[in-house]
C-alpha cells in the first residue's frame, strides 16, 4: 500500500474549491487561499506542485469572468468555466492517487508561472 505524500490533503483541498467557482469566484479563492496558507514554509512539494495547478485554473476563471461580457452568450462563459472544473477533477484524481502529473496543455506552464509558490 503507497504512504500518502506530506500535503496530500493541502492539495485535495485545493482542488476541492474548484467547485465554488459555480457558486462564487471568492469563495474558491478564499478556500484556494487558505490551503496555500497552510501550506506556507512547510516545504510539502507534492502540495505546492497541485497548488501551482490550482492557482493556474484560477486565473483563467478570474480571465473568464473578467471578460465575459464580450463572450457572444452567457452558455459560453458557462462552458469555459465547466472545462476547467473537469480540469481540476483531473488534477483531484492525480492528486488522490499521488501522482505529481501536469494538468494536459497548460499544467508545466502554470508549474513555471507560479514557481513562486513553494
């Protein structure tokens, strides 16, 4: 039987709070937040890797919303943001089965975008 990785539930969490991106954009980043605040100075790179993800997916929806007045209809903005949530039960399955596996197309961009996050 795998040990589960330092930070697994840190990274659990975070991908968690993809589903409050249906109800409000601050609700998944408060809950975003908090799992990288605890996180903080703990050296867990298993958390940090799937909080890199997770700030990613986080941006694109702040992009989404941001701009989805000039969307040609509300079902777009709807289906933009459903994509990324299924992006984050990517990450959420990865993250259950320890693997450390970048999101498909944009998971080693956001791993170096946001390797701030440690």
């Amino acid at each position: 039987m795998n040990k589960d990785p330092q930070g697994k539930s840190l990274a659990l969490i975070a991908y968690g709070s993809a589903l409050f991106l249906y109800i409000h954009l601050l609700l998944f980043i408060a809950t975003l937040g908090v799992a990288i605040l605890l996180n903080l100075n703990k050296n867990q790179p298993f958390a940090s890797f799937h909080h890199r993800q997770m700030v990613g997916i986080g941006c694109i929806a702040l992009l989404i919303t941001a701009f989805g007045n000039i969307l040609p209809n509300n079902w777009t903005a709807l289906l933009l943001i459903s994509s990324l949530v299924f992006l984050a039960v990517l990450g959420f399955v990865d993250a259950y089965k320890n693997q450390m596996t970048p999101l498909p197309y944009v998971g080693t961009k956001f791993q170096q975008w946001f390797s701030f996050i440690k």
